[in-house]
C-alpha cells in the first residue's frame, strides 16, 4: 500500500488560486487511481462551494466539528463529516463555524497539532490528503503546516503576489525548526499567467532565477475564465472542459507532483541503505 502523502496549499496572499488548485490536483490523481481527501481548512468554504456544496452553512457536520471532537477526546467514525464527490475524491469540508473553532484553539492544549491529531486517524485509508488553507498565518493554517510533508504555494506572476512569499517561506522554516521537521516546500505553481504580458515574463523568470533551492513548477497553469466557471458548476477542469489549455496544464503539474513524490522515496530509501 502506498505511504500517505500530506500536502498543504497555501499562500498568505487570496485570489491565487489555492482551492483551483486543490480541486484539480485532486481530481486528476483521483484519476489515476489515487484514493484522495480535500481537507477545506478556510472558513469561507471556498473548496466546499466548488465541490458543489452550495450552503456549506447547513452542514450538519465540517471540520469545526471534526476538530471539536479531537480537542474533547470523543470517539468518531473514520467517515464522520466527509462528502463523497462524484470524482472519486473525498471531501472534509468548512463552513463559517471553522472561525469561532480557530478562535477558541488560542486557549486549547497543544492547540496546534489538532489537525495532525485527526489526520492521524484517517491517514491509512487516502494516498494524498490536500489541505486548502485560508489565505492567513492563523491558528488553522499552523495546524494545517504542522500535519503537512509539504507545501505547495500557488502564486500569480505578479509583484503583490510574490512579495509575501519571503514571509511564507519564512514561517515555513520556523515551523520546521521548532514543530515539525520533515515540512518542506515542494515549490511554487505559477498561477493564472498570461504569458502575453512583460511583466508575467519578468516575474516568472526572476522567481525561477532566484535560487537558494527553491522549487518553480515548470508547469504554469494559463489564466483561462473556464477554470473559474467549473467552480460554480461544482466539478473539475476535467469534468468541465477536459481537452482545454487548463485541464492539460493540471494533468502536467500532476505528473510533476508524482514525478517529486517518486524521487522523494528513491532518495529515503537510498539514505536508509546507507545508514
């Protein structure tokens, strides 16, 4: 049985196309035979909404609930408050009680390894657990970085985007050094580009120049309107419009992310020998 990956989607920054993202990387590894759960870690209820839950308010059960249950110690079914999509992903999913629930954490004991204490019980039955993080360092996107491997920053090739990458990075290394030390950034997906313009050019390659071994997806997924059009259909860029520009882009990140995942595990299992 393969090894569960977590990967957290994040970027302080909104409107970069973190849950775009999430729903189309889990639905092409869903694809491929994956067994996938989309974890919506944002209050708005972003993801939620575009897997086709139209009043997330309504949900009898979400990850608040989820989450309260950890915190109390009460015993939950492995398949409490978890949606099936017809694209063969689950989905854990948020509503506006995820703010009141990050509002109370402040208080709790061990208040940022909640998350990574559920993830705990239910990681044996997924491949790749996606977690879609609210565009903020609070206390859910802490939980949501302290029960990753790793993290994937979608960003746009713009100067308000990238300029608060320093500060994610930033907390991703002190996450690293004081709370979980296998998190590692597994790059940057360029997002929503529109190659025409000098200044997606400009931004692109400086980000890819910039060294200090940090990853750039060679994928770039292009700025199309049907990548937000299948978000109110409540599907994927495969279901929607499977042989556009954008599908093809996401299947190609998605062998990208195999591709890390793969060398990943020949490089441990190298050092394991060695050792």
């Amino acid at each position: 049985m393969k090894e569960c990956k977590v990967i957290a989607i994040t970027n302080q920054k909104g409107g970069v196309g973190k849950t775009t993202t999430a729903v189309n990387l889990g639905a092409r590894l869903a694809m491929s035979g994956y067994r996938i759960l989309l974890i919506d870690a944002d209050p708005q209820g972003s993801l939620t909404v575009s897997l086709g839950i139209r009043n997330p308010d309504e949900l009898q059960a979400s990850l608040a609930s989820v989450m309260q249950n950890v915190l109390e110690e009460r015993e939950m079914d492995p398949d409490f408050g978890i949606i099936r999509h017809p694209e063969g992903m689950d989905l854990l999913p948020s509503n506006i009680e995820l703010s009141a629930f990050e509002a109370g954490l402040f208080n709790a004991i061990s208040r940022e390894y909640v998350l990574k204490e559920y993830i705990g019980t239910v990681r044996e039955n997924y491949d790749y657990i996606l977690i879609d993080c609210m565009p903020s360092l609070g206390m859910m996107t802490i939980n949501a970085l302290v029960a990753a491997d790793s993290v994937i920053i979608p960003s746009q090739p713009s100067f308000l985007s990238t300029k608060g990458l320093n500060l994610l990075i930033g907390s991703v290394s002190r996450l690293r050094r004081q709370i979980n030390p296998v998190l590692k950034i597994d790059g940057i997906l360029l997002t929503m580009v529109d190659s025409r313009t000098n200044n997606a050019k400009a931004i692109s390659s400086s980000l890819r120049n910039v060294g200090e071994g940090l990853h750039v997806f060679d994928t770039e997924i292009p700025h199309s309107v049907r990548a937000a059009e299948c978000s109110l259909e409540g599907c994927s860029i495969f279901s929607y419009d499977p042989k556009g520009k954008v599908a093809e882009a996401y299947s190609r990140f998605t062998e990208e992310v195999e591709a890390l995942e793969r060398t990943e595990k020949h490089r441990s299992r190298a050092e394991e020998s060695v050792r």
